[in-house]
C-alpha cells in the first residue's frame, strides 16, 4: 500500500473514530452528552493518553526527521501515564512513563516512597535521533552533488538507572544512585571529504563528500550525596563514580568518484576509516556548606576535586572501502596520504574547584551578592603510534604498483606528549536596589583571569609526513563584563527595561618556543545594548485586551589579533581582523477580543554581518577573495489562535515561518557562504471533553522546507495527523 493511501486510511480511522464516541452512547444506554454534563466532582490522581499519528513526506525524509524527530508512516503508542496506588497506611508506589514505537521514544519510572524512611526509584529511557547524510552542493556548470551511502542515519540515547534515597529523622539524608548511559548509532559529520569533480579547470577540488561516523559509547556512573543540617548551617558531602567506553569511527572519502575512465589511471577515489577507542575512568567528591547567618546575611562554599584517567587507542587507515584492513593493496593511493596504526597512550586529568559566594541585604532596598572561585587544573598525556605515509611509485610498474600511483612506506615510530597546568580565578559582585518607587536598578561585575603553561613534544614522524608539535607556551587570559540596567514600572498597563554591557576578552601567549605561525595576543571587544517595552493599553470593552512587547538588541563585537611566526622575535603588528555587527527586532502582539478568543504573533528579525579585512586578499591565480564579509541575516514569524468553542471543546492552530536569504555564490574560488532557506510549519488541533475524565485531540501540521543552499537536496514537504485520547481514572 502506497505511503498516501495508508494516510488516507488513518485520516478515515481518526475520523470515523472520533465521530463514533462524540455521537456514541454509554454502557446504560444514555448519550454521552448527556453524561458529560455531570458535575465533576471526583478528583482523578491516574491518567493513561494514548496517541496514533502519520505521516507522508515528499522529498528529503532524512532532513524532515532530523530537524522534527518523527519518524514513520505510522506511530503512536502511550503519550503519556501516570498511576498511583497506596500502600499500607502511608506508603505510595507510582508509574510514569510514555512509549511511542516507530519514534523509538520510551520511558518509565518506578518509585515506591515511604514518610520518614525514604524511596527507592528505577527507570528506563530511550530516545532516538535522526541525522540527514547529505554532504555538501557545489553550484558551479549546473551543480554537483554526491550522495551520502547513507542517506539516513540515527543515534538511540539512553539510561537504565535505580536511586535509593534514605530519609529517616535525625539522620542524614543519603541518597545512592547507580545509571548506565549508552549512546549508539550512526550521524553525519562536517568533516567532509574532497573531489576535483567540479568543472572547475583551476583549483578543481572541493571539499564537499559527505562523510559520517559510527558511534558506540557506554557509561556506567555510581553517586552518593549525604546531606544533614548542624544548626543554621546545611552540609553536603558527594562523590562520583564513572567508567566510560568508546569506540567510534569517523569514515571519509577522497577523491571521490576520480577513476578511470573519468580521470586517468589509476585514478585518486580512497576511503579513511580512523578509529578512536578510549577507555576513561574518573572518580570526583565534593563538600558544600550553606549559612543562614540571619535572614539578610548568607554565606556558601563549596570544594570539589576530580581525577580522570584515561587509555587510548585507534587507527586510521587507507583502503578502497571503509574498515579496510592495514596492508591491503590501494591501487588508488595518493602521495603523502597519511595515516597511523597501533595507537596507546595514557592521559591524566586532575582538578581542583572551590568557590565562596555571600549574599547580604544590609538595607530593605538594597541587595548584594559576591563570589569567588578558584581553579586549578593539569593536565599529562603521552601517546604512541606507527605513523604510516605513501610516496610515489617507481619502476616497474604493475597492476599493484601502477604509475602515477603511490605505495605505503615502512610505518616509523612516532611519540608525542603534551601537558598544561591552569590556574583560574573568577570574580563576582551584583548589586541590586528597589528603593525608588516603580524602579529596579542593577548592576553587575564578572571578572575571570586565567595563568597557564601548554607543552607539547613530538619525536619521529618526519620521514612519514607527519608535522612536529614541538611547543612552550606561557598562556593567560582576562575576561571582564560590566552590566547596567534598570526597570521602570510607570503604570500598571506600562513597564519598560534598557541594559548595557561591555565585555572584554584578552589572551596572551608568550611563546618560549615553537615551530608554526601561532597566535600571540587575541582581544574580543562586545557592546551590547537592549531595550523592552512592555504595553497593555486600555482600549474599548467590546475590543477585549491587547497587549504588546517590543525588544531591540544592538550587539557590536571588535576582534582584533596578533600573530607570532616561529617565534616572539617575529612578532607581525596587530590586526583587526573581524568586527560583527548584530541587530535584533523583536515584537510580540496578544489580543483576546472575547473571552473565549486570542490572538498571538510573535516577528523576529535579525541582522548580522561579520566583516574581515581577508575580504580584501585575492590569492593568485584567484580574482576574488576566497574568504568574504559574512552575512547571517533572518527573520522568523509565529503566530497562534485559540478558541474555545464551548464548555467542553477547543480549538487551536499555529503558523510559523522562517527566512534566511544570505548564499553569497563565489564557487569559482571557494565554497559559497551563507544560508539560503525558508520554511512553512502550519497546524490545527480540536480537543473535546467527551466525559468527566476522558478527552480527546484531533491535530494536523504540514511542513514545508526549501533549502538553497543545499541546491534543494534537503527540501520536503510533509503532512502528519496525530489523534491522542486521555482517560483518567
């Protein structure tokens, strides 16, 4: 049966359903309008809503999943459950959950509480992901476009866990809780592999195959907390547990689709498969105090370390098809194609966090809260691998070694480590102060230094390609924000609101040794301002009420850095090199012209340009920068209305609209830049109270996406009904 004509059968079911139970009769023979019109007068603690929906998509289904995480022609199962049930004289076990196949969306909790002794918990949670596969679109000579080999994926999420929450008088509150965590699927990557398949007769190739990784994660978590109050003062004492597994895959292609006859042999299409395995164990505890020293004085610290180790392990490897094994002959590999096996190496993270705040009210008006916290944090990690490379072919050549090819050298040893040792300060002061009548004045400081040492050492590795990491760096870092706004509250009908901050970010590298082009110094200068008016005004009776709520936001960011290359000796004069400039206008409009009807709409639009001074460099043979001034400018528009037809019956239904209008096409040089879509979401739902403790939802939404950018492989259209009845008991 065609994916329309299983829709139009479940529009039908719905329908016929609905109208069966709202013209229907009860088990003695009475309407059911009849007994709804009883007076409810009994409280109902349980509930069960079951749901059945479906949809049709037309065009990229992967796209439609991925960004509204539905899935199927047909799902439903349990929306949603909630029972409960005495037990003994005080004592209460409960069930909440939902379960809706084909969305892969399941979750249940089991708690039985007792007063004055404590609980015990468990539960299940999965839910499921979906990622489009798709790659990258190159317009230039009509457009070229690979499909991913898979052009849909998924990741299911989930946890199986129990708590033990212990509560008897007198005694600490303890509470012990284990949970395994897993993640496992597929998803895309933008890690994206290349071709020189683009009509282009200079610089050819782009970066545009999609590529995608395989994801197997576990994470098994053990945790206690004891909480107990010693006067005014509570304090809680924690620890944590954790084992963690990876093995994920990243798969990329290159050159792909190069073969003969289309290029000349033996052609460049491979395929990498690098594999990353870690094994992670960390175990942390913390202590947190809080003093009530009187009503207006209150005083908390807090002291936490951690320690985490790691072993990690992988490959990446060439092949002519992903999870190749190493050695196997790649007629198609490519000079300096690198690669490594037998990768080990340990790493060792330890971390220690306190952090005081006080909170004073020395005054009725006025409020005043500091902080402070501290952090220090190091860092050791060593590595070892075999570090693989390719060098051209030589004769004689043959079907394994043809010309214009390349072969795989002796993999050579290769061992890095690396360490960094932080020391992080960050400062907190706010003030807040009501003493005018109808004002809030505030203001706020945040200040965070941070001093630092990053080494890095490589040894071997030259002869194979691979780039020494040979680095000593002194780091440190200053960030400052400084907040001033106040709220006025004229009248009941009027309030307004207007805030400015100023934020500064400034890093610094001393770099006592290294071998590339590094960053010396970096600072991030931001200016915001915004300003909210909220209005009700009183318009005439028969009108109902409006009110509206209008926002501007102006954001400005200045960047400006300095490089070093090789060393401080060669120290290249400082730059700006980006200023972004950001505008947001906002309005939200409600009015309810009768009691039983409102009117929503909410437009959003938002201007955003980064320029660089890059928009003015044309790398040779190129005539147009292949980096430019960046434009990320959009506008949303949702709007809803909701009527209530009677006593027992609602309508509602909502549109929303999206448009971003910024695909800046300069393919001959380098990728085009920018988004260029829209989007249509519309819906309709009914809801009828068909007995004290039973309603039903009628709901249809249609989905409409064209993306630009994409060259229009990520558009659908789709259609969906869901039906979900509740009936509590």
């Amino acid at each position: 049966m065609s994916a329309s004509r299983r829709f139009l059968v479940l529009v039908c079911a719905e329908t016929f359903a609905a109208t069966a139970v709202l013209a229907g009769e009860t088990g003695d023979g009475k309407s059911t309008t009849a007994a709804t019109t009883e007076e409810q007068t009994e409280e109902y603690k349980n509930w069960i809503e079951l749901g059945i929906g479906g949809l049709i998509i037309n065009g990229d289904a992967a796209q439609f999943k991925q960004e509204h995480r539905m899935s199927g022609d047909v799902f439903g199962g349990i929306q949603d459950l909630h029972f409960e049930q005495a037990v003994g004289k005080d004592g209460l076990f409960s069930i909440d959950g939902h379960a809706i196949w084909d969305n892969n969306d399941y979750d249940v909790k089991l708690e039985l509480s007792k007063p004055k002794v404590g609980y015990i918990k468990a539960g299940f949670t999965e839910f499921r992901s979906w990622y489009d596969g798709n790659g990258g679109f190159f317009p230039h000579n009509g457009g070229t476009f690979f499909p991913p080999p898979f052009p849909e994926m998924h990741i299911d999420r989930g946890e199986v866990w129990v708590e033990l929450g212990l509560r008897l008088p007198d005694w600490p509150e303890i509470t012990i809780r284990y949970s395994h965590e897993f993640r496992d699927g597929q998803k895309d990557s933008t890690i994206w592999g290349d071709t020189n398949l683009t009509g282009l007769a200079v610089n050819p190739t782009r970066k545009i195959i999609p590529s995608f990784r395989n994801i197997d994660e576990t994470r098994d978590i053990v945790a206690l907390d004891a909480l107990k109050t010693f006067g005014n003062t509570d304090v809680n004492l924690g620890m944590r547990y954790e084992h963690s597994t990876i093995d994920d895959s990243l798969n990329m292609e290159r050159g792909a689709g190069q073969l003969p006859p289309t290029v000349p042999p033996p052609g460049a299409q491979r395929f990498i498969t690098q594999r990353d395995v870690n094994n992670l164990d960390l175990f942390s505890g913390h202590a947190i105090t809080e003093t009530r020293f009187s009503d207006s004085l209150w005083f908390t610290a807090g002291y936490s370390y951690t320690t985490l180790g790691s072993d990690i392990g992988g490959s990446r490897i060439i092949g002519t098809h992903f999870d190749a094994n190493f050695g196997e002959p790649v007629p198609t590999l490519r000079p300096f194609d690198h690669g490594f096996i037998n990768l080990a190496g340990t790493s060792q993270v330890d971390e220690h966090i306190f952090n005081a705040n006080v909170l004073w009210m020395p005054l009725k008006d006025l409020t005043i809260l500091t902080a402070f916290r501290y952090t220090h944090d190091d860092r050791e990690s060593d590595s070892t691998f075999l570090a693989t490379d390719s060098t051209p072919n030589v004769p004689p050549f043959t079907p394994s070694n043809p010309q214009g090819g390349a072969h795989p050298i002796t993999p050579e040893p290769v061992a890095a480590s690396a360490s960094t040792d932080y020391n992080r300060f960050g400062e907190r002061l706010e003030l807040r102060y009501t003493g005018i009548a109808n004002w809030l004045f505030y203001a706020e400081g945040d200040w965070e230094e941070e001093f630092g040492n990053r080494l890095e050492h490589q040894e071997g590795g030259e002869e194979a390609g691979f780039e020494l990491l040979n680095l000593n760096e002194d780091t440190s870092f200053l960030g400052q924000k400084y907040i001033v706004g106040a709220n006025w509250y004229p009248m009941l009908r009027l309030n307004l609101s207007a805030q400015y901050y100023h934020k500064i970010a400034s890093y610094s590298n001393d770099i006592n040794s290294a071998i590339h082009q590094r960053l010396v110094d970096e600072d991030w200068n931001t200016d915001d301002v915004n300003v909210r008016i909220t209005c009700r005004p009183k318009i005439p009776t028969y009108l109902g009420t409006l009110a509206f709520v209008t926002r501007y936001d102006f954001v400005r960011t200045e960047i400006d850095s300095k490089l070093a290359v090789f060393s401080d000796a060669d120290i290249l004069n400082e730059e700006e090199s980006g200023v972004i400039t950001k505008h947001v206008i906002t309005e939200a409009i409600t009015w309810s012209p009768l009691a039983r009807f409102y009117l929503q709409a909410n437009v959003s639009y938002i201007l955003n340009q980064t320029d660089t001074p890059a928009n003015n460099i044309d790398l040779v043979p190129n005539t147009n920068p292949t980096v430019t001034n960046f434009r990320n400018d959009y506008w949303t528009v949702t709007s809803g209305a909701g009527y209530i037809i009677d006593d027992k019956t609602d309508f509602y239904t909502d549109y929303s609209f999206y448009c971003a209008n910024d695909h800046f096409k300069n393919a001959a040089v380098a990728m085009p830049y920018g988004m260029g879509a829209t989007e249509h979401t519309a819906s309709a739902s009914i809801t009828r109270q068909l007995t004290k403790n039973m309603r039903l939802l009628l709901k249809y939404s249609y989905f409409n996406y064209r993306d630009v950018t994409s060259g229009g492989h990520n558009n659908y259209e789709a259609h969906s009904i869901y039906s979900g009845l509740q009936y509590r008991f």
